[in-house]
C-alpha cells in the first residue's frame, strides 16, 4: 500500500505525515524501466557511449553472445518506481540502478542514472535551452558552485541527452526535497496570447468554483495568463517565491502532493519535518542556501538571463548534506538592454521571475526551522536533565 500526505483545510499534522511513511517495501522494489537498443542502431557524434555488455561485466555478470548483441542501453524512467526492470537484466540478476535512485519530479520517463555517478536527462536537441545553459553555467567561476556538474551531450538513436552528476551519488539511503524557485514557471510568451479559453474557465472551477470573477463566470472563459496566475497562487509560490515540489523520507514512499502547502506554519512544519528536528542538519542546509544565493548574485550567468522553473534540491543522510539548483529548460536569455533583479515583482516584459527573492525566503524559513530544532533540543535536553 502505497500512501501520500493527507491536506486538509483544517492544517497539517505530524499524524498525517506519518501516514506517508508506512511502505517501507518500496525501497526494495526495482525503480527503472531499462531501455535495451538495438545492436543495429549506428549513432555519430557520441562523446561518450557505455553497452550493455561493459556494464554487465562491471557488475561482475558472465557476459554471453546475446549480451554483447546489445549494442547499448539506456535508462528511461522516472515517477513510475515500481515499475519492474528490463528481463534481460532479470534474468542476468544484474542490479538495474544506483540504490536510493528516485526522480521526485518532473517529466516521467525524462531522467534516469547509469551506474556510475551519472544522471542521464533527455533534451530536445543540439540547440536544446537546458543544454545551452549548462555550457555556459561550467565557465562561470560562481555558477558552477551552485549546479550539478556538467558531463557532456550524447546523441543516442536519433534523441539527444545530457549527463549530469547524480546528486544522490555517494549518499546513504537519503532524505530528498525538491523546492521549485521563482513568482512565476511559465514564460511570458506563453501567456502573450489574450484569446478567452472556454476549457482553462472550465478547468479553474473543476479546482474552486468561486475562483472566476463576475465577468469571468458571465463569459465563461478566461485568457491563459489568469490561469497561469490561478494555478501558481494556490501555492506558495506567488506570495514566496517558492513552493515545496516534493520530498522523500527515509523508508518512505514519494509525496508530491504538496503544491498546495501555502501558509507559513505548513511551510515550516513541512520542512521542519524533512529536517526531523536535526539542528545540525538544519544549519548545514542553511548555511548553503546562504552561500548559493551570494554565488548567483555575483554570477554573470544569472545577470543575463531569466530562469523560470528551476528547483532547489537538497539531499542529506546521516553523515553529509547536498543542495543544488537543478533543472534549466526555462533558462532563457535576457533581451538587450533587459536587467534583471529576480526579486522584483513580474509584470509583462521586465522579465523579472523571483528567484533570489524566493532564495530569500526559504532562508528566513529554515532560520525558523533551525531555530525551532535548537529550541526543541533545549527542551528535550532539560528533560532529560530532569530525570
């Protein structure tokens, strides 16, 4: 049985957070799909490119003449962790993946590791906007501390992808949060066109039918940028500048049911509860975030360019703590003359998008949660002096 966290109107309890954590058989069960080429397929322009068969001998399987037929494989999967591994890998009892591997969000099917310390994520193409982002995010001294590094482009049967430090790579059964940045996640051209949309009116009220204005109800139908701002203000993200995505606990199933936690008490009983009232952790993380927004407001890589729809991913277990800024497909560069500040409000055509406004805030929240943890450690510590 699989369970997620239960929000209600009422707030949020830490009973309720329990109830995701009750699967503790997921963890065993496979967590990728394995896509297996066929030894036909000819590519070119691969810097890089790992079989079937070198990884079966890495992982010290006998290899046969059907295995090296495979000319190469790829992984491709995500939120689907259930999902069984490829039988030619079954029945060679070869592990499918990293263990602790798990995509919290995002496209399914999009990311996926190789064995090796490497995530694999699917582009668009050579001129793809994540790819262009992330050869110039590796030649800025201050960017290039805060992202995964870059590792290179591959082209594999016809569909391109790049490959990027696993960032649970040398952790121990991990705790993960993604914490998607920024006022806005959509771009301005998406919502440029002012046409009234029959099925976005019908979608808003399916969510909260007191939503539409008079006007909007009479017309019943509204433009794409009102529904853009509908969805996003439902979350933290509008008031924020962030909005936690999804989390994963240790011996816990994914929740990423959580685009609705708003308030300040949900927001810092959500985190407090990722941090499970580790101090040090707490001020570890903290100090990261600190550290990463200085680095990005130095960078000339974030000075040219709007970057919409980017996480913060923090990773921890027992013995270290890791915080990255991930994911650049709305990486978009600035128009000449265009300066940004990422903390001023949006309004159509300055391009502003809120992400060290939302760094700002999710500091100011995990000083809360690190005090809350010094404060509940305190407590516990008098007790116990009690006794």
């Amino acid at each position: 049985m699989t369970s997620s966290i239960f929000l209600t109107m009422a707030g949020w309890t830490s009973d309720k957070f329990r109830l995701s954590c009750i699967d503790n058989n997921g963890l065993k069960r496979t967590l990728l799909k394995m896509l297996i080429l066929d030894n036909g397929t000819k590519n070119s322009n691969i810097e890089a490119e790992r079989t079937a068969t070198e990884y079966l001998v890495d992982q010290g399987v006998p290899t046969t003449n059907a295995n090296k037929s495979l000319l190469s494989f790829l992984a491709i999967n995500a939120l689907e962790l259930s999902a069984p591994a490829s039988p030619v890998l079954l029945e060679c009892n070869a592990p499918t993946v990293p263990p602790g591997w798990l995509q919290l969000s995002g496209h399914p099917k999009s990311i996926a590791p190789l064995a090796n310390g490497i995530v694999r994520k699917r582009i668009s193409g050579p001129n793809d906007t994540e790819l262009l982002a992330y050869r110039q995010l590796m030649v800025d001294p201050h960017a290039i501390k805060v992202v995964p590094k870059f590792l290179g482009v591959h082209q594999v049967a016809g569909e391109h992808f790049i490959d990027l430090h696993n960032m649970l790579h040398g952790f121990t059964e991990p705790n993960v949060m993604d914490i998607k940045m920024g006022f806005r996640t959509f771009t301005e051209s998406e919502v440029s066109n002012t046409a009234l949309r029959e099925d976005l009116y019908q979608k808003m009220i399916a969510v909260d039918p007191s939503a539409p204005s008079a006007d909007e109800h009479a017309r019943q139908a509204i433009t794409k940028l009102r529904y853009m701002q509908f969805r996003e203000n439902m979350s933290s993200t509008q008031e924020k500048g962030f909005r936690i995505e999804a989390l994963r606990m240790r011996g816990c199933s994914p929740v990423t049911d959580l685009k609705t936690i708003k308030t300040d008490h949900q927001i810092r009983t959500t985190i407090g509860h990722f941090v499970n009232g580790r101090r040090s952790i707490a001020k570890d993380i903290l100090k990261r975030l600190r550290q990463m927004r200085t680095l990005i407001e130095k960078s000339e890589f974030f000075q040219r360019h709007q970057v919409l729809g980017s996480s913060v991913f923090i990773v921890y277990d027992d013995h270290q703590v890791g915080v990255w800024l991930i994911d650049f497909a709305k990486a978009l560069p600035l128009p000449p003359g265009t300066k940004v500040t990422h903390r001023r409000r949006w309004q159509m055509g300055n391009c502003e998008e809120g992400l060290l406004h939302g760094f700002d805030e999710l500091i100011r929240t995990m000083e809360a949660v690190q005090q809350q943890a010094q404060h509940s450690s305190v407590r516990h510590q008098s007790r116990a002096t009690d006794v």
